[in-house]
C-alpha cells in the first residue's frame, strides 16, 4: 500500500512538471498585458481575453503562414511517403548490388551534423532560383526526411508475409498491382503513421526555413516566430498565443499515432 | 528475398523505385556537404565571391585559433554529459515505474508524451518564459517557496544560464529515455525470471543478474544515439539564449550555423569537418569499450 501511493506520488510529480509548462503558455496566451507583467503573478488568469490571438491574426499575418506552414508540409510529407513506400518495399524485398551501400548512405544522414551542409545548400537554392519560394522549401524537407521514410517502411514491410504477395501473384496479378492492392492495404496504419511524422518535422523545422526565406509572403510559423524574438523585446502574450496555435495541430497528429512514434524515433538506429 | 541478376524488369522495377529518393538525397543532402568540405579549404566569403582559392589549413588554424570555439566545445561536453546523466536516470526511474501494468497507464503515458510533439524551438521558447529573470514563474515559485529571496537572472548569468537550458532539455528528453527503455524491458524474455524466481532470487538480484545484463548491449546503443543526437540539437539553445550571454551557452552545432549565418562558408566547413571528426573518433571508441564489455560478461 504505501509501495503504491509512493509510486503514484512520483508519477504524480512527472506528470506536473510534464504538463505544467504547457499549462503555463496557454494561460500567458489568455492574460492580458497588463497582467503579465505584473506582480504577483497569477496562476490562473483572472480577466481571460483573446486579444494575442486576434492580434496574431490581424498585424502578424499569422493566417498566411499557418496557410504556407501547412502547404509546404502536406506536399513534403506526401511526396517523402510515396518516395518512402517505394524505396522501402525494394529495400525489403529485393536483394540487389549496392542494397547495403545504400542503406548506410541513408543512415549516415541520420547521424552527421547536417549543418555543414548549410551553406552550400544556399548557393544551391539560388542558383536553382528556389530562396524565398515555398518549393524551395518542399524540395529540402522531401530531401530531409527520405532517409527516415525509407528506413522506416522498409521495417514496416518486413513483418508483412511475403506469402501474401506471392498468393496474389499466383493469382495472375504482376508485382507491382499486389503491391497496390494486397501489401499497402495491410501496411496503411504504418503509412499513416510516416506521413503524419514527416508532416510534423515539415511543421517544426526551423533552421532550413530561416536560410532560405525571408519574404514576408513565403514565411512559414517557425520563420515568423523566430522574427518576433530577433526584436529587442518579446511580446510575449502573443508569442503565447503563436506557441499555442502552432502547437496544437501537432499535438492532435502525435496523440493519433503515439504506438508508432518508437517506431520512427529508433529507425535510424535499431533497423538497417 | 528473392535473389536474382539484376537484370531486365526487374532490374528497372528497382531502379524506378529507388532512383526519386536517390536524386533528392544525392542532390539536396550529399552534394551540399562534399561541396562544403571542400570550402573548408577554400577561402569562401559569401561577402566577397570574386576571389575564392584554395588556402590548404587557414580555416582550421583560424577556428582553432578562435577562443569561442574552444569555450563551446566545452560546453558541448557539460551540455551532453549533463542532460545524458538526467535524462537516463530519470528515463530510467520512470520506465520502472510503468513497467507494470496499471488503470489509466496508456492516457498517462500519453500525456507525458506530449513534448515530442513540439519542436526544439518552441520548447526554448516555452523555458525562456518560464525562465524570465522578472516575471518568469519558475523565479516566482522558487520565491514562494522560500528556496530564494532574490530572483535570479537565470538567462542573462553565465553559470545560470547553461543550468537553464539544461533543465529544459531533461525535461524533454527524458521521456525518450523511458520510453526506449520501457521497450528494452519488455524484450527480455520472461523464462529468465522463473528460472530465477525458482533459484530464490530477490527482485534486486533478478533486476542485477538477469535484467541489467541482458539489456545493456541496446542501453549502449541508446546512450549513443542520444549522445549524437543532443550535440546536433541547438534548436532549444538557440530559441532559448541564442548562445549566450557571452557565448556561455554555445555549443559548436549552434558555433557552426552562426558560422554560416555570419556567410564564411569556409570556417563554417572547417568547424564542420572538426566536429565530424570528433563524433567518428568518439563513436569508434564508444564501439569498442562497449563490446568489449559486453564481450568479456558473455564469456
């Protein structure tokens, strides 16, 4: 008995401190200036308003870069999911010269400090004519995070039965139409599961996204947030208030498919 | 698998598949990177591109020659030993913790989960706040509390400012850890329990002889992921004090992209190189004390 109550005391803790600093950001969101900044501090706000969010909206544009955030994510993550489903059943399936190369070319990005990469990447960019435009953005992500869908899928693939494939081959079907029909309708879940993964490092990543755009019309969430903090002061109600909004459609996405984040978290690693 | 020439359709099938990820990774990820080692010998000013030649080690003796990359491989080193230490042994704690099944264990584990979901930046941004010398909470709890009577500068003091950045990394990655860990239990196979819950073996011993052991070759690996991992993390350092103040919060990752930012593309691919060096030369040793470890319990 107290085995258990001291257990559940410690869990207790963690979930605090787990949760307490989102708590924290979504009240800082609902104060009003005024209160803020003013001592003491309240931990439950006592006139709540939605001026930071309405602000966002109305000087900060913040339409226009959740509308570009999500553009530039849903195109990546499609495009890097079909490249993955692709890459990953030939990995899985077929043994070929080069097979092995390959996947320890695609690991090694997974491990190197990519920012080395950095610079070159910006000449490239220009002189591809691809800064500031949102497909310049679409074609580093999909570079990204080919890598990982590959590995990834490939792992998935690997528990599917060949058998299953080679039933619906003996049937007549060729090898590309019972991948179509018989494999990816077993391996959907998994297919899911990277997309929304690479939908949500789309969504995050910072560093590429603050090389290579600085028009106002090509900004993403990140890039604009990051403008916010270079001023001399941070607003910090509607820094709130951008944290809140930019959080949420990830929040949603990950809960959905928790059971397969170990998975994408240990691809670079364990596989291969 | 199956296991043929390659050959005539089957050889296109494959190449087909493989060859849009290839061109992408080839073109956007391997190119830019030989292209910026071989700047690390060049001199390469994004200020000044009439003139780019080749200037042999000028790069690496001028980035050895720089204080502030020594300070921040210094900090490299307390910022990853640090939250590692943090990190596994809370990660661990917890992962004990929710080994066994109990009510309402998934929905916790879903909400301690939730920091994978932000991103690095945000989650600076989040513990900057927190962290604010004048109104931040954590100031205004620790007041509360009577742990202080002053508040403290934590981002703008030197010392306090890598204890904060610290803290929020802990904070994230610990969940990882347990996570990972959690996993790694669940693969020990339950035969070697009754085999020795028969002996009479106490849960500390089985935990000793039993567990530990057959755990300890993906601990390794774990460990080392991390390690490589949170050195090529400065999304948090950068959204949280940007390196500073005073460069007491740099490390060499957030080194090289103000390297980059600052347009010497030829110092950024020395510093790049550098580390690269170092993570190969930490990775090989790290390899070899692991196994041989594991080597030695196994005979």
């Amino acid at each position: 008995m107290v085995k258990r109550l001291a257990k559940g005391t410690v869990l207790g803790i963690w979930l605090l401190i787990t949760v307490f600093p989102l708590y924290w950001i979504v009240v800082t969101s609902l104060k009003p200036k005024a209160e803020i900044f003013s001592m003491p501090l309240k931990y439950w706000p006592a006139n709540v308003t939605f001026e930071h969010y309405a602000e966002l909206f109305e000087f900060a544009d913040f339409g226009r870069y959740l509308a570009n955030s999500l553009m530039v994510s849903l195109v990546a993550a499609a495009a890097v999911t079909v490249i993955g489903v692709l890459g990953g059943y030939t990995l899985a399936r077929f043994t070929f010269p080069g097979r092995g190369a390959l996947m320890l070319a695609f690991l090694v990005t997974q491990m190197i400090p990519l920012f080395i990469a950095l610079g070159p990447l910006y000449l490239l960019m220009s002189d591809l004519d691809l800064l500031n435009r949102l497909a310049g953005l679409m074609v580093v992500y999909v570079a990204m995070l080919v890598p990982f869908s590959t590995i990834i899928m490939r792992g998935f693939y690997e528990r599917v039965p060949v058998a299953l494939e080679e039933a619906a081959q003996v049937d007549g079907a060729s090898r590309l139409s019972a991948l179509v029909r018989v494999v990816i309708p077993v391996m959907l879940p998994g297919i899911a599961a990277t997309f929304i993964f690479a939908f949500v490092q789309c969504w995050n990543e910072l560093f590429l996204a603050i090389t290579f755009i600085d028009s106002e019309d090509a900004k993403t969430v990140p890039v604009a947030m990051n403008s916010f903090i270079t001023q001399y002061d941070i607003d910090w109600g509607s820094m709130a208030a951008a944290t809140v909004v930019s959080v949420i459609p990830t929040l949603i996405l990950f809960a959905a498919i928790r059971r397969y984040i170990v998975e994408g978290l240990t691809a670079g690693a364990v596989k291969g | 698998m199956t296991k043929r020439a390659f050959t005539g359709r089957r050889a296109a099938f494959i190449t087909l598949c493989l060859l849009p990820g290839i061109v992408f990774v080839v073109l956007f990820t391997y190119w830019p990177m030989v292209r910026g080692s071989v700047m690390a010998f060049q001199r390469y000013n994004l200020f000044d591109l009439t003139q780019t030649p080749f200037v042999g080690l000028e790069n690496f003796a001028a980035v050895l020659a720089e204080e502030r990359f020594w300070t921040s491989l210094r900090n490299t080193g307390t910022w990853v030993v640090v939250s590692l230490f943090f990190q596994f042994v809370l990660g661990f704690g917890l992962a004990l913790l929710l080994r066994r099944h109990f009510r309402g264990r998934g929905l916790y584990q879903a909400w301690v989960f939730f920091p994978w979901a932000m991103s690095g930046f945000l989650i600076g941004l989040l513990w900057r706040w927190m962290f604010n010398g004048q109104f931040g909470v954590i100031n205004d709890l620790l007041l509360k509390t009577g742990i202080i009577d002053q508040r403290i500068g934590f981002l703008s003091t030197p010392g306090w400012a890598m204890t904060s950045v610290i803290v929020a990394n802990v904070w994230y990655g610990t969940t990882f850890f347990a996570i990972m860990i959690m996993a790694a239990l669940q693969s020990v196979p339950k035969e070697l329990y009754e085999a020795a819950g028969v002996d009479g073996a106490s849960r500390l011993r089985q935990f000793w002889h039993v567990t530990l052991p057959h755990i300890r070759p993906t601990l390794a690996l774990i460990v080392l992921l991390r390690i490589i991992w949170i050195l090529n993390f400065p999304d948090l350092i950068y959204s949280m004090t940007g390196g500073g103040p005073a460069g007491s919060t740099d490390i060499v990752t957030t080194f090289l992209i103000q390297q980059v930012m600052g347009g010497d593309y030829g110092r950024a691919g020395a510093v790049g190189l550098l580390v690269l060096a170092l993570l190969l030369a930490f990775s090989i040793f790290y390899l070899n004390v692991t196994r041989s470890a594991d080597g030695e319990k196994a005979r």
